[in-house]
C-alpha cells in the first residue's frame, strides 16, 4: 500500500492543518496562519533533527548521515533549508512529505511533550474524560477499547524493538497514560498485551532482565499497580 492511501501515514501539509484546527483545502499558500505556520515547523525541525522519519513520494529521506544519503538528500535540505531560514515552502512539497503516525505519537509524548494531533490523539486526550460509570463487575466501562489501545501501543513498541519485556511495557508512563492502563492491575495489561508479544514463545520465566533497549521510554514505580 502506498503511503498515500495508508492512514498510518499523513503528509506535512495534512497532519499540521489537523493540528491546527484548520481545513487543507481552504487554505492560502500565500497567507498561512501563525498556528499553521508552527505546527509546520515542529514536524520540518522533527524530521531534520532525525526524531522522526520522512518519506518523499514513498522513499524515506534522511536515513544516515553517509556521503551517499547527503548526495541523495541535498534537494531536501534546501527545501527545509528555505523553511526554516525563510520560511518559504511549497505547498506541492509538503503534501508529498509523510511521516508515520506510530512515530509522531511517541515523539510527542516523549520529546516533544505535546498532545499529538486530534486525528491520530486518543478521544480522552481531546479533553474528554473517561467515563466514571464501571460495569456490574466492577471494571471500567471502556475494557474493551482500554484493551485494544493497549495492545496497538505494545505492538508499536515491539516493531520498533521486538526483546522490550510486557512487564516493562505494560509500566511504561506511554501505555499507562495513552492506553488508559491506568486503570488497570500492571498483570491484567500484560495478559492483554502477551497476545501481541513477538517473542512470546522464546521469553524466559521469572523477573525481567535489566532494560537495554533501542528505544528509551518511562516507567511508573514498581510498587504502583
């Protein structure tokens, strides 16, 4: 599938009308809002500090800093070079750069420290409270869904490095607050989120290793739930 027709990817131009609250279609190049204008710029300085990764019309940019990626990538810097400096872009340019959503959400989280944009933000992270009302057994009346975020996060997590433990997934401050588990016993997340474990049938019984991990994320305290 092509990144155009992918919902996990969205251009530039796209995703930073969403997260300004406007429409892409009823803008003027020419007169781009101070809203517009910033979300632009986080996402332009994102990619060229490498903290999230871009693709051009389906071939990602910016890979390494190698001789060969900068011959490649040379007519990209000079684009980003004119944004930045000039804050000249072309709107034909924008709506042709994609980023991936799994990684934006994680930036936002864990570097930026901003919600992501509405169209890839979980409803409760829009303002809207999680439902107080819990069901006849006493647990939360969004289980499902709960489960189901849950388990989209630790996927993420697992594509990006398959040895990170459950337990220290299922501690993590991403899962715990964007997956709502939260909520919920640290045994019942990592019974939801095992399902989904790449290396389930290899792990080994008993307490996790030390995390050395590719990826860096927060974790809540032991003694919490």
């Amino acid at each position: 599938m092509h990144v155009e027709n992918n919902p996990d990817f969205k251009s530039i131009w796209q995703l930073a009308h969403d997260w300004a609250g406007e429409e892409s279609n009823q803008t003027d190049p020419a007169a781009i809002s101070s809203e517009l204008r910033l979300a632009i710029d986080r996402l332009i300085r994102a990619i060229g500090s490498k903290e999230i990764s871009a693709r051009w019309k389906g071939r990602r940019i910016f890979i390494d800093d190698s001789f060969l990626s900068f011959i490649f990538d040379s007519w990209h810097a000079i684009k980003f070079y004119r944004w930045l400096i000039h804050n000249k872009f072309s709107k034909d340019y924008l709506d042709n750069l994609y980023v991936k959503r799994n990684e934006v959400i994680i930036w936002c989280d864990k570097i930026l420290l901003l919600n992501p944009p509405p169209c890839w933000m979980p409803k409760h992270l829009l303002g809207e409270q999680i439902s107080a009302k819990e069901t006849k057994n006493h647990r939360p009346a969004n289980e499902t869904e709960d489960r189901i975020r849950c388990q989209v996060i630790a996927s993420t997590l697992w594509e990006l490095d398959s040895t990170i433990h459950p337990t220290h997934i299922a501690r993590s401050r991403i899962l715990q607050r964007i997956g709502n588990g939260g909520q919920y016993e640290i045994n019942t997340i990592i019974d939801w989120i095992t399902e989904c474990d790449p290396q389930k049938d290899y792990r080994k019984p008993g307490r996790p290793p030390k995390p050395q991990y590719a990826i860096k994320f927060e974790m809540i305290p032991q003694s919490k739930k």
